[in-house]
C-alpha cells in the first residue's frame, strides 16, 4: 500500500495507537501549544473523539492549565509542544505537579537520533529535561508502522496514564522523535477519512455509558501489619495534623469518626480541604493565632502527632511541632519532614489509618476523662479565638481579613476557591475559619511559586469545578498568558492590590535598604487597561460593601454573561500590617484559662 511507504502516515498512525494507549489509562483532556514537530500528535488529538483538546500558545500558561485540569478532574491531563525551547518553559509547572502529586503526561515532539547533535534547527537533548521531577521517561525512538511497534507504543501510552496515577502521583515525560515528512500525503487512509482508529481501549463503562476514572491503587491494612510498639499510638495526648491534600469526603467522614471516638483534636491546614464541611467539634482552624500566645500553646502541647498530607501552611504551626515525636501517613514515596521529627512513616490510605485507629484496641492512646479534658483544652482556645477574632474585625479598619470572611460567606457549596502563595494563604491560614458547606480549596504549594496563578485557575474551572481565585497583585501580573484562558471562567478573579511582594513587610528584609525597589517591587500598572483587550470585565473596590456587591454580581452574572472577571481589591498595606501585628500582640498577651 502507497501510505506504507509514507512517513506522514506512519507518524500518524504511531501517534494515534499512543493516545489511544492514553485515553485507555484514563486520560481525557489535553493541552496543546502550537508548532510544527509535533503535527503528527495533533492530527491524532483531532481524531478521537475521547479527547477534548485546549490551544494554548504559551508553553508555560499551558503547563499551568493542564495542572490545574488534572488538579479538579483527577484525571492525568496531557501537553503536547514542539521540540526545541518549548518543552523547557513547562519545567516550573512540572516541578509544581511533582512536588503536589498531580498526574500530567508530557508529550514532547522531537528531532530523530540522526539529527542530534548535530547543530540542526531547534535541536536539543530534550531527554533530561525534567530529570528529578518525573515519575517516568521514556523515548521510544521514531515511529514505526508494524503490528509489534503500533501494540508496544499503545501500551507505553497506558503505561503512562497508569503511572502518573501510581504512588505517588505526579508527571510522566514522553519524548516523541518524528522523521519528516510531519503532514501524511493523500493516499493515507487514516488522514484522508479524518477518522478515529477502531482500536478499542481497555476503559470500562458505568452504567449511564459515561466512562469511569481510573482507580488509584490502595494499599491493604491490618492491624497485625504494624508492630504494637511501633507508632507512639499507645499512650499519652495526641494530636492528628492534616496538611495539604486531597480528602474525599469518604475518608473526611473515616477522619471525624476517628477523632470523635479517640477524642482527638484534628489540625485542619487551609488546604487539606477538612475547614469545610460537615465535621464536629475536634476541628481546629484557628492554631496559626493561638499558638502564638505562650501559655496556650504550652497547655496544648501532645506527647505525639499523626500527620497527614504535606508540611502546613503555617510556620507557627511548624515550629511549635518540632521536637514532637510524629507518624507519618504517605501512601506514595515521599517523606515530608522539615523538622526531622517523623519517626516512623507508615505506606497507607489516610481513610484505613482513621479506620484502623478508631477500632483496634490497642491503638486507643486515651480514655475516659483525661481524654474529655485534653478535647476540651482544645475546643475552648479554639472557641476564644474565633469570638476574638471577631470582635477584633469589628473595631478594626478594612484590609484582607474582612475579604476573606466575606469571601467564604459568600461562595456556593460544592465550588473551589484558588489561593494564591505569598500573603493570601497565610492570611487565608489566619482568617478562614470553618464554614459547614463544603469548598474545595486549591494552592499550588508544591513548591510555592507565584508563577502560573491564573492559568492554573482557568485549568480548574476546564477541570470540573468552578473555582474563584484570590490572587496578590505580583502573582496576577507574573502570569499574563493566562488571561487569554480566563475570558470565559464562570467565577471571578479577586486580585489583592497592595502595591507589591507585601510578605517582606513581615520578614527581616523590612526596612534594608532598597527594600522597596529590590524586595517589595511595586509594578504601577492599570489593572483595568491591562484586561480589557483579553474581553475580561473589571470592577475596582476599597470597601467591605462594594466588595460584597460585587461578588454577589459576579456570581449573578454567571448566569446570564459568562464572561471572565476580575474583582481588583485596593488595600492599604501599611494599616493591614498594624492589623495584623496588633491582633498577634493582643493574642500573646490574652489569657485562655487553659493552662
């Protein structure tokens, strides 16, 4: 046959056998950044149906948004670039989605072997890219069109899919090398019909026809698996501490079942997603502010800690726990310990542990009355602050305290809310609270970049669930390619401007010379000019009830003119700096009665 000699076609057919390999391992979403290399790839994307395809021009907004997609969908989301430069600007997002175990496949087009090396155009070692940073690499070498060839790439593409799934989750790179011809000629099948392949994928179906997400693995538990003596479980107060990650609402319920039946005070970071939702009162919001004060923190102080998830937002958090003996739940690889003090690290589902722990006898570290005490140590400082902080927000002036209470009033049950690094999480990790309606809340604190803010944004909403996102103004501005991608968002975008990086007005780099120009970097830019062009609606305010109004707008608006928005929130840095020092002042000096 005439397409049988045509390197066109076979590119084609190779290409489409991979994403039929990956569309089986669950993936269904896919990023493409414009070029010509990897024209064989989008010929494939464009011909099945399974795939819904987004153009993104910039690599590294791309990167962003596939990060997000998988971020909301669960699903491995996949890149497609060029070879040369391009794959090289998504190593920020690579190293976020590693850091935060989030599944991406990265198909990278390249030049065949013959050509590296050897000074041609837009070549270079793309094999080492991401090195550290991937769960896997392969590069299978050129296309080839015989029956083992076909089968082996199509099982590299679900092999793929299945590994960014695996323990722990994270990016798989593919490195594509294609010979021209890149476009197939006329006489090849494939490419004249325009049609999908009739391969078959190994997906199963529910029974409404949809397909289903692939099933992470779990691990198996008992409690014979773990040696009696190991975890300091046995004795003493203890604490459960869940920083970020992911919990179903499944597990949330095993964790509160637990809590309740061990009484067990649950640390709830900002972005472990448990301040939300139905939970009961071992849920502890408000430790970033009490432990300040020297006297609370003392009379809360564990004998061990059981930790969930990654290293808190919290600092305060963080240096209080040193020295404290701790267990560690990871069910993938990783060993997140900033202070050393993780003894033993058991491979399990958080869900079996909360199981395991609130039913094996053994493990109960307490009982009776001292229990109910150690509970109600901390269900009064945790009481006391929330009324503190309340009345402390009544008196004092407006600043980003009153944004986020506003906020999280505000946004529906059931949505995300996207939180940018910097100021906004930590006073998110000081303001928020808890609310009983749930919100999925989002922050790429894998590696607590400001970059890729509001493509990760439009990636979450493409995702599934409508996010809004509260950005500063530096994380806004460093990520203009993803305004382009925000245009139609079905949530604002609130961006804080407070004349720059105001987290060094609270580090010891305030007041170094050149602090303004060199660590604070004010960027005077019209927000509503800069917009406009991208088709996004602007809306300034200064005050708690144009904010307010404004919010209940944009959510209005979604409605009846879907159209992006940003809400810019003008604060007076300084005054919220006095804020904030004055209410951790007065928190210091306050008397809890728990000591």
């Amino acid at each position: 046959m005439a397409d049988q000699q045509d390197q066109g076609c076979i590119n084609l057919r190779w290409a489409l056998a991979l994403m039929e390999g990956l569309i089986g391992g669950g993936m269904r979403q896919l990023v493409i950044s414009p070029g010509s290399r990897s024209t064989p790839l989008v010929l494939a994307a464009q011909r099945l149906p399974a795939l819904e395809l987004t153009i993104v021009l910039d690599e590294r907004s791309a990167a962003f948004f596939a990060l997000g997609a998988a971020l909301a969908s669960d699903r491995p989301v996949g890149l497609v670039c060029t070879s040369g430069s391009a794959p090289a600007h998504w190593l920020p997002a690579v190293i976020e989605a590693s850091e935060s175990e989030i599944p991406l496949i990265l198909l990278s087009a390249d030049r065949p072997p013959e050509l590296r090396g050897w000074g041609a155009n837009q070549t270079i070692d793309q094999t080492g890219l991401f090195a550290g940073y991937v769960r896997e690499f392969r590069d299978p070498g050129p296309a080839e069109d015989t029956p083992a060839g076909l089968k082996m790439i199509r099982t590299l593409g679900l092999r793929a899919a299945a590994n960014s799934l695996g323990q722990p989750p994270g990016p798989v790179h593919l490195n594509l090398p294609f010979r021209e011809p890149l476009v197939p000629g006329p006489d090849c099948a494939v490419f004249a019909r325009g049609e999908p392949s009739s391969a078959t994928t190994p997906e199963t179906q529910r029974s409404d026809g949809t397909a289903s997400r692939p099933r992470r693995p779990e691990w198996s538990w008992s409690t014979g698996a773990v040696p009696a003596d190991t975890p300091p479980l046995a004795s003493g107060r203890g604490i459960i501490c869940c920083g970020p990650g992911a919990w179903t609402a499944h597990a949330a319920a095993d964790l509160w079942a637990c809590a309740a039946r061990r009484d067990l005070p649950v640390l709830c970071d900002p972005l472990s997603g448990l301040r939300s939702g139905p939970a009961g009162p071992h849920r502890i919001t408000r430790y970033d502010s009490f432990l300040r004060n020297p006297g609370a923190a003392a009379a809360v102080r564990p004998d061990w800690v059981l930790r969930f998830g990654r290293a808190p937002v919290s600092k305060t958090l963080m240096s209080w726990l040193a020295g404290i003996p701790t267990v560690l739940i990871d069910a993938g690889e990783r060993w997140s310990d900033p202070n050393h003090d993780v003894s033993w690290r058991i491979p399990a589902e958080p869900a079996t542990v909360c199981r395991w722990l609130a039913w094996a006898d053994r493990a109960a570290p307490q009982s009776g009355s001292a229990a109910a005490d150690w509970m109600r140590r901390w269900t009064r400082v945790e009481a006391h602050v929330d009324q503190f902080a309340t009345r402390y927000m009544e008196q004092a002036p407006w600043c980003e305290a009153h944004v986020i209470t506003d906020l999280l009033a505000l946004l529906p049950g059931g949505e995300g809310l996207l939180c940018a690094n910097s100021m906004p999480i930590r006073q998110l990790d000081t303001w928020s609270g808890s609310r009983e309606s749930r919100l999925a809340v989002f922050g790429n604190r894998g590696a607590s970049g400001i970059d890729g803010q509001t493509s990760t944004l439009a990636g979450l909403n493409a995702g599934g669930v409508p996010t809004t996102g509260l950005l500063g103004d530096l994380s806004f501005l460093h990520d203009l390619s993803g305004l382009q991608l925000m245009r139609h968002l079905p949530r604002p975008c609130i961006v804080i401007n407070n004349g720059g990086g105001r987290i060094f007005d609270y580090l010891p780099q305030h007041g170094l010379p050149g602090f303004e120009a060199l660590w604070r970097t004010p960027v005077d830019v019209d927000l509503r000019r800069l917009i406009e062009p991208f088709g996004l609606a602007h809306r300034s305010v200064s005050n708690g009830a144009d904010f307010r109004e404004a919010m209940r707008a944009a959510l209005e608006a979604r409605r009846t003119h879907p159209r992006g928005q940003v809400i810019e929130v003008h604060v007076d840095a300084d005054l919220s700096r006095q804020l904030h020092q004055g209410f951790w002042a007065a928190l210091r000096d306050a008397e809890f009665g728990v000591a």
